[in-house]
C-alpha cells in the first residue's frame, strides 16, 4: 500500500518506518530543512531503541523516502497519516493549529486534482480532542472535494518501547464512518495483529477519546501511588510493601503503580490537561483529573524538600551529582521532564550540578544551558559531589559499583527519586539513602 506521512516528528517517524517494515511504500513529509537533510542523508533524528535497524533497511530497500513536497506525497498515496504536533495551548487546549493548516492544504490539492483523484483516507494519528475528524473534514470540504474520508487511528506508543509497541500491538483502535474505510483501514494494519490482537472499531469522536482516557488513567494510577508514598512516610509504612499487596489483585494488576518524583513527556501532562480542557468545554469537567494535575506539580517538588530537610535548609555550595535527566528511561525526550524542576529549584537554593544521562545529556542543554556541568558518565558525575540524586530509573543504574561511588563523593549519601535500590542493601553498605515512600536510611557519616 502507498501512504503518506504527514510530520517526522517521535509518532511520525516510528509510523513511517514500521510501515515501511511491512512491506507498504512510505513518503514521509516535513517542512523542515534541517531536519529533512539529516533524513534523507539516512541520519535517524530521534533515540528510540530498535528503530535505527529498520529505518535504514527500509530506505536501502527503497520503501521509505522523505520529501517536503507534500502535493507529491499525496497525490502518490491512498493513506494520508497526520503525524502532526498538537502542543498544549495555555487554556489546556490542544493547538489544532498545524493539523487544521495541513488540511487546508490537502483540500486545495485534492480539488486541483478534480473528481477523477483516488479515493484517499485521511487518518489522525496525533492526539487530538473529541471532534477534531470533524473539523479536518470540514477543512478539506470547504475546497468542495468529497473523494476522501477522515479516520481517527490513535497511537499507544510508549517512548522506549515504540517498536515493540507498534509491531506488536495490544489493539488498534480504528474511528470510521463508513464500512469502506473500516475496511481499509484493517487492511492495513492486519500483519500487526496475526496473533490476534484486536482492531477495535468504533466511531471518530469515541476512538478520539479513547487515547486521553487511557493516558489520563494511567497519569491517575501514578498520582495515586504518588500520594500514597507521601503518606507512608508520615505513617511509617512502606509503599514497596504496599504495592506489591495491591498489584497482586487481578482487579488492579501491577503496572503504573510506582510512585516516584511525578510524570513528565510529552503524553501525560498534554494528554490529561486537554481531557480537562474538553470536559470543562462540554459541560462535564473531570474533576478528578484536575486534581491529578495539581498533585503531579506538586510531586516533582517533593525530592528537592528532602534534600533541603537532610542539609537543614541550607545547600549553599553543595555539589549535587544527577544521574538521570530524561523524563524516563530509554529515550531522549526531556519534555516535562521532573529533573528539569528539582535540578532548578536546587540551582536556585545555591547548589552546584553535574548531570549525566545515557541518552539526554544533549538535550537537556536546551532545557538547562551552561547552568549546569554535563558528565560523560555516572561516574564522571561523582567526583567530590555531596550526593547522589537518581532522577531517571535508566537499567544502568540499577546496579552500579558501590565502592566506586562512595570513593568519589565526599559523603555517602543518595537521595533516589526512582526507588531503584534496595534500602536493606542501603543500610548494609553503610550510605545515607532517602527515597519516595519507605522509612530513610540514616547512616553515620565519618
């Protein structure tokens, strides 16, 4: 099959790529130069583990090219995949504003190409609020074309986990109007679901929801344990304990219910304060999701008042080693990211920081600057520092030479806003341990 995908953004390029894995033909669109030259030079422009080995075999087998002409794109192709970005307006709105000028767009191209064009299939992949389909049909109308029809196809890709996610579906959700598009649309994505996975077919503005009600409950599942490790420090009991009593209930399962330092990217805190936005426009705010909201701020905070509470409020002249600045694990994305709060409200109270992560050190320098030190490993970042903050929960971290880190800091002292190590192993080793939601380790410091 032929498509083409409209933005080489996180969605669009893994969209492109595994399609092209398939065996379909692929014609990714941009508009910008710098970005399109590093493409078409076979230079990945995003990390995401396993990605890289298809995008290059999918180029040398010619099935995925990338232009930035978008009439060449589309005229050539069935499916028209918007993979646009809807940013977080400052109401908590999605700005439509790049999806609704493509349509615009696509309107007055296929009205050039007269009655004879090709039956196309419009699909938003973006996140996008309940009657976005609607508004991009009416965009393209308005040019008085009627040869097309608008889909709503949701991704649920996880960053780190994207090729995983998109190869082996846990279920396509397909928004149509009519049988010919369902149709279609099953079509295409049948080699993903061979093992049986569902395609969930349902109408535009319930498979337009359907993406911010998942995100938003996961975000909620997260709070929640968030505010629970916040009250087992005041009642003396551990969440670790009380996860592990919880998940086991098939009711409940085990995912999403490890608390931390808040959730960031580019899904969650978009996702859940366009739900809000939405309800409040409809008549029917989801008040709970409000409160998510206010508490995910609040809980990127809660790291930083236990540094300020083990040093007596006064971090004047500390040296703070970070490993971690991604929002998580396996990516490079720094969106919302809770390191770039505590790292702030540190750099603020007087602290000096080196920071390193596996795969973020880069971006975080638009994030951050010259405020603070980038190292070129964790272990770079130790020397002479007072503590350890562990913001990312990276495999590599999980279980690092202890020696080598208590020879390089001047205390032994971690603050571990991830929960990743043990804190029996804590007290045996002999370091001061603080982490989200079980009783401090106190060591004497000599």
């Amino acid at each position: 099959m032929k498509i083409a995908v409209i933005g080489t953004g996180y969605v669009g390029l893994v969209t492109g790529t595994c399609f092209a894995e398939s065996g379909n033909h692929i014609i990714c669109v941009d508009n910008n130069p710098e970005k399109l030259k590093k493409l078409k030079n076979k230079e990945i422009t995003i990390y995401e583990p396993g990605l890289e080995i298809l995008f290059q075999r999918n180029i040398q087998q010619q099935r995925l090219e990338f232009t930035d002409d978008l009439r060449f794109a589309v005229t050539a192709s069935e499916f028209i995949f918007l993979c646009l970005p809807t940013p977080q307006g400052e109401d908590g709105s999605a700005d439509l504003k790049y999806i609704l000028g493509v349509a615009d767009e696509l309107g007055r191209i296929f009205a050039a190409a007269g009655g004879d064009a090709q039956q196309k299939i419009i699909v938003n992949k973006s996140t996008v609020p309940v009657g976005t389909a609607k508004l991009v049909s009416d965009a393209i109308k308005k040019h008085g074309v009627k040869n097309f029809e608008v889909v709503s196809n949701p991704e649920f890709l996880r960053e780190g986990f994207a090729v995983e996610d998109f190869m082996k579906p846990d279920r396509i959700v397909i928004g149509t109007k009519t049988r010919y598009a369902a149709e279609r649309m099953k079509a295409l994505y049948e080699p993903f679901v061979r093992q049986g996975n569902p395609i969930i077919e349902m109408d535009t503005a319930s498979s337009e929801v359907t993406k911010y009600a998942a995100n938003s409950y996961l975000a909620m599942r997260i709070t929640y344990m968030n505010e629970l490790a916040n009250f087992c420090i005041k009642v003396g009991a551990d969440v670790d304990l009380i996860r592990k009593g919880m998940g086991s209930d098939s009711r409940i399962g085990k995912r999403f219910l490890f608390p931390g330092i808040g959730y960031g990217g580019s899904c969650f805190p978009k996702d859940v304060n366009a739900l809000i936005k939405s309800s409040i426009d409809a008549g029917s705010e989801i008040r709970l999701l409000s409160v998510v909201d206010q508490v995910n701020k609040k809980q990127k905070e809660v790291l930083v008042n236990k540094v300020l509470k083990h040093y007596e409020n006064d971090i004047r002249g500390k040296r703070f080693a970070v490993w971690g600045l991604a929002f998580k694990p396996n990516t490079d994305d720094m969106r919302e990211a809770p390191s770039i709060v505590i790292i702030r409200k540190l750099l603020d109270y007087g602290a000096t920081i080196v920071a390193y992560d596996p795969a973020a050190n880069e971006t975080a320098k638009f994030e951050l600057g010259d405020r603070i030190t980038y190292a070129a490993s964790e272990y770079k970042a130790l020397e002479q520092a007072d503590a350890l903050l562990v913001l990312t929960e990276w495999n590599e971290f999980r279980n690092p030479d202890f020696d080598i880190i208590r020879s390089a800091m001047k205390q032994a002292v971690i603050f571990d806003g991830r929960n990743i190590f043990d804190p029996v192993k804590m007290k045996e080793l002999k370091f001061t341990y603080i982490s989200i939601g079980r009783k401090p380790v106190i060591a004497t410091q000599g």
